[in-house]
C-alpha cells in the first residue's frame, strides 16, 4: 500500500486579490507564510519519504514546509501545476466573467466544460493530474511508501474528482480544497480510496484564508 497526502499550497497573492491565478508564479501572502508554520508543524511527527511539487513557487514554497527538517528533497513535477488560464489570467473574477459570461456559467455550472480563451481546458487538467497520480502511485519504487503532493486548487479539485468519482462528469460535485488543506488518499491493488478530504484543522480560525468565489462556486440545484 502506499499513502499519498495531497496538499494545497498556502495563501498567495492571487488568493487575497481574487484574481485567477492559474499558471502565474504568484508568492505568498504574509498570511500565507504564518499558515506555512502551521503546516510544518502539522507534519512534524509524520513520516514521509518523497516529495513532490508543482513548480510554481507559491505551491514549492508550502511544499518545503510540510518538509520541515525532515531530509527529503522537494522533487518538481510539472503534471502538477495549475491550470493555464490562457487570456484570463491575473484578471479578477468579476472582470473575467463579465467579459467572459459563458465561463461565469461553466465555472458554476459544469466546470468540467471550462475552457479559457487560449488557455487549457478543464479536461485536459484532469487527464494530466490523473497522469501524474498514476506516475508516482505505479512506480514501483514506491511501494509502501508514503508520498506527498503539493499543488494548487483546480488541480487538486479534479484529482479529488478522479478518486471519489472516476469521472470529471462529477466535477460540480467535487469539494475545493482550502489554503494549505490536507488530503490522504492510499493506492492499493491499482485502486485509489479516499481517507481524508480537504482538513484544514491545524489553522486557527484567525489564520484560515477568505473564501474567493473560486471556493464558493456550488452546482445550482
């Protein structure tokens, strides 16, 4: 069996401004880092042997926290970053979705179906999360091993999607993750199963980032 912990990265700057942040490398916030300690702490007693981030420094950043002073090397894996935006990117959501009404819909509704102007689609996250899970989950180097991932939120929205769903046709249904939440899933016999979703129960409610409309959006009933 192996154990795969999946973490979002914490607060960046896109976050607090209510931009789409996509695959703009972003720094964190001030909150950001004071979640950081938070999370190091949270993994100080749990063994972890591999690590692996999204590029993008906001999510490197959070990743090298969970480390803490643990020996591990922080391994970089491109399938993990964030969507691509495409035109859309470092626009406020409200801007966005004015000049854009049909990703306002999308995005609410069915956002397996989102597809930003020159940017990457929805789908195609998916089939690359899923692609990097499988990488590292099927390597046979890490049998019994626990692993980390530290990505962003659409991402990790739609790899939760895969685990609990098997389909990004349940996208709408799929929680999102807070800042620096922590997710537990295991791999074993080739399948995956679902531990722990999105706790963020090691921040104070004081240190817990404010909901964008990115972790509002709900399926209309």
């Amino acid at each position: 069996m192996i154990k795969i912990y999946i973490v979002r990265h914490s607060e960046a700057l896109g976050n607090k401004m209510k931009t789409f942040q996509g695959s703009v490398d972003c720094d964190i916030t001030e909150l950001g880092k004071k979640q950081l300690s938070f999370l190091t702490e949270r993994f100080r007693d749990i063994h972890i042997d591999k690590v692996f981030s999204s590029p993008l420094k906001r999510a490197f950043k959070t990743a090298l926290a969970a480390v803490g002073e643990k020996d591990i090397e922080v391994t970089v894996e491109p399938l993990f970053t964030e969507i691509n935006g495409g035109e859309i990117e470092g626009k406020s959501f409200d801007e966005i979705f004015s000049l854009y009404p049909h990703l306002e819909d999308a995005w609410d509704n069915h956002p397996e179906d989102f597809s930003a102007p020159k940017g990457e689609s929805m789908r195609s996250l998916y089939s690359r999360m899923v692609k990097g899970l499988k990488k590292i989950a099927e390597n046979p180097e890490n049998e019994g091993k626990s692993l980390l991932i530290c990505s962003h939120g659409a991402a990790i929205r739609c790899l939760i999607c895969y685990i609990l769903y098997g389909s990004i046709e349940n996208l709408s249904k799929t929680p999102w993750s807070v800042n620096t939440a922590v997710s537990l899933i295991t791999y074993n016999n080739s399948s995956f199963t679902a531990q722990v979703l999105n706790d963020a129960s090691h921040l104070p409610d004081e240190f817990k980032s404010q909901k964008s409309r990115l972790l509002v959006a709900e399926k209309k009933e």
